[in-house]
C-alpha cells in the first residue's frame, strides 16, 4: 500500500529580525550578500564601503577611496575583490583582504548607479546616469572600457548580468537584455521609470520595479507579462526588488516602512514586513537559505525564518 506523499511545505519566509548593524556611515545606500552569503557589504553616502559578519554582525573592514557616496557593489565569487560605484562618477575595483584600491576607472559622464561582475569576474559592467553601460575588464591594465552600450535615452538605474546576458533597466521606462553571444538585443517598454531589474533565479523571467509603484515579472523570450504585483509605495526613490532563494515570492521595498512579499504564481500579497519609519532603500536575498538584508537610513537589518535561539537549538538537535 502506497501511502500518500507528504505535503510539501510553505516556503519560509524571514519574517523574523536576527539583529541590526548599526553602519556608522551616513545613509546606508545600498546592502548587498556576497557570493556565498556569509558576508554583507554595505555603500554609504560617508564615500566608504563596510564589510560585515552576517552571523555576528561585526565589522570587518572599511574600504574608502571614493570622492563621493556610494551607489552600489558586487562581491566576485571568489570573495577575493569587489567593484564598486559612485556619484564620483567613478568604478573602483578593490582588494578584498588588504583593502587597497586596485583600479580606479573614470570614462562615465555622470553618476554610477549600478555595478556588477559577470561571473568569472574576467568584466566588471557600470551603470551611469549618463545611459550608458560600460564593460571593464578586471585583469588589465587599459583604463578605457572593452565595450559601451549607449542604447539607453536616459540614466541606467539598474543591471544584472547572468552568464552570456545582461538585463539593464532605465529611466526612459524600458528593460533592455543584452545576448553577448548573438549580439542581439531585446527591448521591453514598461513605460514608468525603472528602478531595478533582475533575473529570475532559474533565468527563464525578468523582474523590474518602475516608479508607477509596480513590480513586473516579464517571460523573458517571449516579453509577455507573467505578474504585476502592487501595494507598495515606489514614487520618487530608486528601490530594489528581488526574487526570493527559490522563485517562490517577489520582494520589493517600499517608502512606507516595509517590505512586500508577494506569492509568484498568485500575485496575491502573502507578507508586508515591516522594517520602520522610514523608505526602505535597499534589500538583499540569501543566494540559498531564507535570509533577507534590508536598509533604512544608517542602519541593517538582518532577517530570518525563524529567530536565532530556535536556530541554534535545532543546530544543537542536528
């Protein structure tokens, strides 16, 4: 006799505060996990950028070395250098262990709003203010970028990148994804300014948020649109969104204080965390456990599924 299989489980949500790290470097502008998630870097308007223990919420090193605030960064998979931007209107690439500037590299216009490595960190791609994407490569000594994308009408606010494709979206209203290999590019009018995009964790769908207070999950291939998920306050800020651990719920911050989580499929509001008074600016998900980061003036918040006596004990029972 076959018995029935057990009912799978609700997918866990960090709804629980884990602890808050107070940065102690102005506006925190932007959180990030690094590649693995044991660790948090946070941008601040103070021109530094800080490395912390997610665990224990200790600092672990200051990086400074920019003009002005910070923007945004990304860890390379390695943990061993990180690149970052700023309104200095500069990319840096750092040394993770000695803190030390690596290259500092200037061609953009005007502010750098987004920046990431692709995933061998062989290039690492800045987004500006001024429209234009521009590749870097990471292991030579030229200072004049590989490549410009200048297809953008207006600032690109945002851009990930995933294997042979880059995801940007701008302030002209539009999600634009890059084929490197084929050389092709895809053009999405969502029509409201875009504030952050991102790749479904299985690759097959785009996220955007916009300032018309609406996250949008896009068929990546086809461009039909999958969900639209509102509720939350995006007017005037540049907020992030993001996907959680295994593309079960859509998360994005919000000007009124909390976080959204909406179910993926149903698009119905599942959890509306709140974090405090003011805009949430940024957040971050665990790449593989229910861990969320979110920031809100000067300081961190670390999120978890369930509070951290009851995780130790069950490590204990394990």
């Amino acid at each position: 006799m076959a018995f029935p299989q057990p009912r799978p489980q609700a997918p866990q949500l960090p709804q629980h505060l884990l602890r808050t790290v107070d940065c102690q470097h102005g506006a925190v502008r932007a959180v990030r996990f690094n590649a693995d998630g044991n660790y948090l870097l946070t941008c601040g308007s103070d021109k530094s950028l800080k490395l912390w223990s997610v665990s224990r919420g200790t600092l672990l090193k200051t990086y400074t070395g920019h003009g002005y605030e910070v923007l945004d960064v990304d860890c390379s998979y390695d943990n061993s250098q990180l690149c970052s931007c700023s309104s200095d209107k500069t990319v840096i690439l750092w040394d993770v262990a000695s803190g030390q500037v690596t290259r500092k590299l200037r061609g953009h216009a005007g502010k750098v709003n987004c920046v990431q490595f692709n995933e061998e960190a062989t290039v690492m791609l800045s987004g500006s203010i001024d429209g234009t994407v521009r590749c870097w490569d990471t292991r030579s000594r030229r200072m004049e970028p590989i490549q410009i994308l200048d297809e953008a009408r207006d600032g690109v606010s945002s851009l990930k990148v995933s294997e042979h494709e880059l995801l940007t979206g701008s302030v002209d209203g539009r999600v634009r994804r890059y084929d490197l290999r084929m050389g092709q590019l895809h053009v999405d009018f969502i029509g409201s300014p875009i504030t952050c995009v991102c790749f479904s964790r299985d690759g097959q769908c785009t996220l955007s948020s916009s300032l018309d207070s609406t996250v949008r999950l896009l068929d990546k291939s086809s461009g039909e649109m999958l969900g639209e998920y509102s509720g939350h306050v995006n007017k005037g800020y540049k907020l992030d969104c993001c996907l959680s651990d295994k593309d079960t719920h859509v998360l994005s911050c919000s000007e009124d204080g909390h976080v959204y989580f909406w179910d993926l499929v149903e698009g119905s509001l599942t959890l509306k965390l709140p974090v405090g008074k003011a805009v949430v600016q940024s957040l971050s998900f665990h790449p593989s456990e229910p861990r969320l980061l979110t920031s809100m003036e000067g300081r961190v918040q670390v999120w978890g599924a369930e509070p951290e006596d009851a995780a130790v004990e069950d490590a204990k029972a394990e």
